[in-house]
C-alpha cells in the first residue's frame, strides 16, 4: 500500500521531472522486516555478494586505544555458510563500511587514519589501498564507483580506479549531522540511513525521492556511537542497527 507523498523534496525544491520515480517508493513507503539474525561479533559494515550471500566486517575493542582492534572480513553464501574469514589487527582506525566489486573487496578506516583498503575477495591479501576524507561512515560499490556515506549527511562518488572524486551531493537530509549507512541498486538508485528513524531512497545523484516509515533503533540507543550500515540484495534492504543483521521488503 502506497502513502500519501509528502516528502519528495531535495535542496533545490521538487524532485526534477527528468527523474525516473518509482511510484510505490515515492513519498513516504514502508519497510516490512522478513528475516533477522545477529552478528557474531560487533558489526561494522555489511555487503550483499551478488548471488544470496553477505559480506560482513567485524571490529571489536581488544584492549585500550593503544590495542589493536580485532578486525574480520567475512563471508556467508546464501545459506548463511561461512566461506571465507580474513583477520587483521588494526591500530588508531575504526573500521567503517565494507563493499563488494565482485573483483575486489573494500574496507572502509576512519577515526585517525583516513583511508580504505582494498582485498583480494579469495585469499584477504591487500592488493591496494588510497585516502578518504575524515567522517565516512559506510560504503557501496556501483558501476566502477566507490560511493562514501559522509557523517554530515553527504553522499561521495569515487572512480574506484583512481580515488578521485566523480561528485557530491550534501545538505539534503536535514538530519543534523547524522548520515550512516548507504546501498545501491542496480539502476543507481541509493539507499542512506540516518542516525534517527529513516531510511531515504536518492536518484543516482543524491536528491532525495522519498523516506521510509521504518524505525531503524529504538529511541534508547540514538548514540554517535552505534553502527547503521546498509546493503541492497536485488529484492530486500539488508540493514544493521545495534549488531542485529535485517532484511527490510520496501513496499
């Protein structure tokens, strides 16, 4: 059931009528929760593979600040079998956002050290690396692109080939500095979530098309500190709030 469409603003007023909408996601729509499990470890980016399965970084505190973080990459097939774990042990960068290029997996750090690490999908052994700016919170490949969700509510477009930026898109969300997770679809549609109750749908240049009913936390766990990423499988929203992993069927 679509609601009334409400929302479907950007920074510059409309949403343009060049744009392709989808019409049961303008305005506002809703996310129904179909599957839920939990993360083994403390979450801290999480990616579809394409054909059912997930990729997941894990990072937990090991010691104080000058112990190294016990880092993970992992992944699942479609049946929730893991396949594959890669461990590192990771000093003065907090590990934000993972994403899958099929080739190529990438590994967000931000918190000190700025940058992200690219990783051979089948052995964990980095095969590049290059410089982000401070405040990238999540991460998301799409047609050779590496997109940054920015902490103060910005979305990044990066040529994966080179880390130079493509484009930006920022100040749209209003939402006070409070941007976390992103995902793709495949048409170049993005998914963002923000650190209070939404989850927003962008056009493939970050204008805002419409905003999801769905509360991500309850209202006892809005801290800076807790982790919201995002991914899109084909079908579901595959979202992380307080370490539970969901499959949300927009509608």
């Amino acid at each position: 059931m679509k609601i009334a469409v409400v929302v479907a603003l950007v920074a510059g007023g409309c949403v343009p009528e060049h744009v392709d909408l989808p019409g049961d996601l303008l305005g506002q729509f809703e996310l129904d929760t179909v599957r839920t499990i939990a993360g083994e470890l403390p979450v801290a980016g999480i990616d579809g593979d394409g054909a059912g399965g997930l990729w997941i970084a894990y990072s937990r505190q090991t010691g104080d600040y000058y112990a190294n973080d016990d880092v993970r990459v992992v992944h699942l097939d479609a049946s929730g079998t893991k396949t594959k774990e890669f461990h590192f042990a990771d000093e003065f960068a907090d590990v934000h956002g993972i994403a899958f290029a099929g080739d190529a997996v990438w590994l967000g750090h931000n918190g000190g050290n700025d940058y992200v690490r690219k990783l051979d999908p089948e052995t964990g052994a980095v095969i590049g690396t290059f410089a982000t700016e401070t405040g990238v919170v999540d991460l998301d490949v799409h047609d050779h692109e590496l997109r940054m969700s920015v902490l103060w509510d910005q979305v990044v477009g990066l040529d994966l080939g080179t880390g130079g930026e493509k484009w930006r898109a920022k100040d749209y969300l209003e939402s006070g500095g409070a941007q976390r997770g992103i995902a793709s679809m495949e048409d170049g549609r993005i998914w963002v979530a923000t650190l209070s109750d939404r989850i927003y749908l962008l056009d493939p240049k970050g204008r805002i098309l419409g905003a999801g009913t769905h509360h991500l936390l309850d209202y006892d766990s809005w801290t800076v500190d807790v982790g919201l990423y995002l991914a899109w499988d084909g079908h579901y929203v595959i979202a992380v709030a307080d370490n539970q992993i969901s499959w949300l069927e927009p509608r």
